[in-house]
C-alpha cells in the first residue's frame, strides 16, 4: 500500500487488485503515468456512482417518512463524496 494509492482513495484491497490487474503490462517507461491516470479514472468513477447513490437516498427520504436526522446523514455523506471528487478532479487537472 503506497502513497499513490492513498492519494487516489484507494483502501489496501483496491490497490492490490489494480496493481494485479497491471502487472505484465509494458508502456516503455510510462507504467507509472499510465498506473495513476487508470486510477484516477477509475476512483472518479467510483465516486460518481456513489455521488448518485446518494442523491438517490435523499430524493427517496424527503418522499417518505423518513427522520430528518437521515436525510442530513445523507447529505453530509453527499458533501464529503463531492469534496473527494472535486479533490480528485483538481490534482487531476494540476498534474498536467
């Protein structure tokens, strides 16, 4: 597990699969380049999937008779997803 996985978000588990899933790969000399852009890809859409799990859950809750302290969970949930995005998107555009 190394920085570059904790950077995309990456738990111990989701890096070790991207990592099988690039090994015997040959990019003369750009597996690391190739590596982090796959990832960030990858991550981002993963938090978008969440991001629209989540609108999902708060449309579901405001239409039903669901607490009011859920429908903040879920927002708050819904917040912090678009910070990890939003994060994402701008190392992404900075790298370049």
């Amino acid at each position: 597990y190394e920085e570059r996985d904790a950077f995309l978000g990456l738990d111990p588990e989701e890096a070790a699969r991207a990592s099988d899933a690039l090994n015997g790969v040959i990019l003369n000399g750009k597996e690391e380049e190739v590596f982090m852009e796959s990832m960030r890809r990858w991550r981002l859409r993963e938090l978008k999937k969440q991001q629209n799990l989540i609108i999902d859950k708060i449309e579901i809750a405001e239409n039903s008779e669901v607490d009011q302290d859920t429908t903040e969970e879920l927002t708050r949930e819904l917040i912090d997803v678009e910070k990890k995005i939003k994060e994402l998107e701008e190392r992404s555009n900075g790298r370049n």
